[in-house]
C-alpha cells in the first residue's frame, strides 16, 4: 500500500490501457478491500492481457471462462462481464474523442485550488464532477462505475490531488 501511495497514487495518467487498468481495478475493488485488489493486481494483468481495450473488448465465452477460473483474480461474473463490456464502450470512447485521456478531459474541469484538507477522513467519497463522469459513462452503457467508484479512479490517476498537506507528495489540493 505504502509503495502505490508513494510511486502512482494520484499520478497522471494518460495512456488508455493504463486508464482502463485503473478504471476496472476499481471497477473489481467494489465491495472489496484495496489490498486484496493491489495483491492481485500482477494477475489481473495477466488475465485481462495487459488491460488493452481492444484486446478486452474481443473477449468471449472462453475467456470468460478461463477468467472465472483463474484463481489470481476477483471470481465474480458480474465484473468481469462488466469489464468486457466496459472495454467496448472504451473503444467507442477512443473513436470518439482519440483518447481516454480527452474523453476524461471534456469532462473533468482543469483542477482548481480548494482548501487544504487535514484529516483521511476530510476527503470526500465522491463530488459533483466524479457523479457527472459516472453519469455520463453509465449513458454509454459502462457498469461497476458509480460515483465512489470513479472518484477513487480519478484520485489514482491523478484528475483530482488528495494527498494531504503532510504527505511528501501534495501539490496543493486539488479538487
């Protein structure tokens, strides 16, 4: 934990495999602990090939099958369907607007300064911008993204800075 916190926990990100990794880990943290998602992370790696949308989005029935079965990642159908999905609506996105990156962008506003936060505990679940990109990505047919769900997505790629002002990695909040 205190590796990813140090060296990607609010990082930019702006390669679509890399978004799409993050976006699914989260996708599969639901319900879970983020431990058991960063200890599994190296399988569903492998698993997921790389996390390259278009390589997720031709997954079919044996694959499917072949993830159910692999004991390395989260078991559960209904997020790895939903991680099959999610990757053809990446695509879509992709075509759309070149990137995961601009995608992202047309919605999340530059970030702005907000008042430093002090306490973990001060940091939202979700905001306005996270409940409008959730929205939007649920209109084009993505699943496992609620609002918290994409707040926490963009806190790991870096949309939103919530490090706290005694963390060695805070750049100013950022909201």
């Amino acid at each position: 934990m205190t590796r990813y916190h140090d060296e990607e926990w609010g990082t930019p990100v702006h390669g679509d495999a890399e978004l799409f990794e993050r976006l699914m880990l989260e996708a599969f943290q639901a319900g879970l602990s983020w431990s058991t998602i960063l200890n599994k992370r190296e399988s569903f790696f492998k698993a997921f090939r790389g996390w390259k949308p278009k390589v997720v989005a031709g997954f079919g029935p044996d694959d499917r099958e072949r993830l159910m079965a692999d004991p390395g990642i989260v078991r559960n159908g209904a997020k790895i369907d939903a991680a099959i999905t999610n990757a053809r609506v990446a695509l879509d996105l992709i075509a759309e607007f070149g990137s995961l990156d601009a995608y992202f962008k047309t919605i999340v506003p530059p970030a702005q300064p907000v008042p430093p936060r002090t306490w973990p505990g001060d940091l939202p679940d979700t905001t306005p911008v996270a409940e409008a990109l959730s929205a939007d990505l649920r209109r084009r047919g993505m699943r496992f993204v609620g609002p918290t769900v994409v707040y926490a997505f963009m806190q790991s790629v870096g949309l939103v800075d919530d490090h706290l002002p005694n963390c060695f990695r805070y750049r100013g909040q950022r909201a």
